[in-house]
C-alpha cells in the first residue's frame, strides 16, 4: 500500500487542549486523520475502538501519565508510538524508548517536523511487514545496499568489508530506519543482555562503518548521531 498523509490515522494524546487544537489543525490540514485524546484512559480507549496507525503521546500528564499509557498500550498495541517531550531531558527520552516509543519530539515543536516524524515511522513499519515472510530480503538504504541473507553490504554496486560486529550493528539500524534506538537496545541487540553501559563500544563501531559507507564520515548524513540517547539511521534517496 502507498503511504499518503489521508491513508494515517493519528491519535494525538495530550492534556493541553492548546496543543491538540494545533496538531489537529494542522495535520488534519494536511490530509491526516485525527483523533484526540486528554488523557491516557481516553487514549487507550480510543486506541482499541479506531485502531490508529500511529499515535503522538504527551509525557506529563495527570492521573495516567505518558509512561504508564505506554506501557499499557504496549501489551497489545503494535505500531508507533512518537513521544512528545516538553523537557529536553535525556533520561526521560531514553526511559520512554525503551519502554517501547519509536521516536520522539520535543516542544515547541514545529507542525511540519511532527508531520515528517509520524510519515517516516509508519513507512518503517510498513517496509517491514512488506519483508516478513520474505526468504532473502536485499534492503535499498538508499546510498548503500544490505543483503540480510548473505551478510553482505553493498556501496555502488561494490562489496564493502564489514567485521561481524559491524555488520550486526548496522543491521540493526538498518531494520529500525527511522527509528531513534537507545545506547542499551543497540548494545543489548548486538552484544547481549549483559551490557548497557559500554558506550564507548558504540562510538568506535559506528565510526567504523561511517567512515566504510558515508560520503564524509565526518559529517555524516545516514548514521545520525541523538547526542546522549543514542543513534538514529535514515535511509537516503
């Protein structure tokens, strides 16, 4: 299916009816549909009646705050979830990735930024529900190829070296573009369970493979870097 702005529904979840004017007015404007919600128990229920393809959720709220609404949705509810962060503050970013967020804006945002973060995360969930099931998936990440089933990279049409690590942490990202992962997912997927605190392993790897598969790994425009939560791949065009 062709990801357009009038396919998404979006359940915006705040209790700022201020700001659920705003991101009604101007996504609804755009051609999303909008669905609103003042608090979490209104946003769970409006999740299981409507079935929205993604929802924008505020962290401080009353009563139910973001964190619990999260965590409550998350039992059952598969698809995005993109945070609204009125502080700037790396550990509650961090806290809400790993509870199960996709990504995250912080305020005063602006409406344009809001509607490419909630475009980009459906169109990542749609690509990989289009490679479940599929035997031997070759990803397009746009300035460089990966073949999930040969363990093999590709850069103009030519075979690039990647250790068994980096190729790891790069699929890793590669299978969540789009998405900001944390510092400990990333070390926890690609090193295990036991480790979360090793950043330093991260910054060497991702050094690496920047310098085997950007254009000027210095300033690099694929492999972004969220300064104390973690790192973020976008697939270029």
């Amino acid at each position: 299916m062709t990801i357009t702005n009038e396919t998404i529904t979006v359940l915006a979840v705040d209790d700022d009816p201020k700001i659920l004017r705003l991101i009604a007015s101007h996504l609804g404007g755009i051609g999303f549909k909008v669905l609103l919600a003042l608090n979490g128990n209104e946003a769970i229920h409006q999740a299981s009646l409507h079935h929205p393809q993604i929802v924008v959720l505020d962290l401080k709220m009353p009563q139910m705050d973001g964190f619990e609404t999260l965590t409550r949705l998350r039992e059952w509810y598969n698809d995005p979830v993109i945070i609204l962060s009125a502080t700037d503050q790396e550990e509650e970013k961090i806290r809400a990735l790993d509870l199960g967020a996709d990504d995250y804006v912080t305020k005063p945002f602006g409406p344009g930024e809001l509607a490419a973060r909630i475009r980009a995360a459906v169109r990542r969930v749609d690509r990989l529900r289009d490679t479940t099931g599929v035997k031997e998936p070759r990803i397009n990440a746009g300035a460089f190829e990966i073949d999930l089933a040969a363990r093999v990279v590709y850069k103009n049409d030519q075979e690039i070296r990647l250790t068994r690590t980096e190729y790891d942490l790069l699929r890793v990202l590669v299978m969540n573009a789009g998405k900001v992962m944390t510092h400990q997912q990333l070390l926890q997927a690609v090193w295990g369970p036991e480790y979360g605190e090793e950043t330093e392993y991260l910054r060497t790897f991702v050094k690496q493979i920047r310098r085997k598969l950007e254009k000027d790994p210095t300033r690099p425009k694929q492999i972004l870097t969220e300064p104390g939560v973690g790192y973020r791949l976008l697939i270029s065009t």
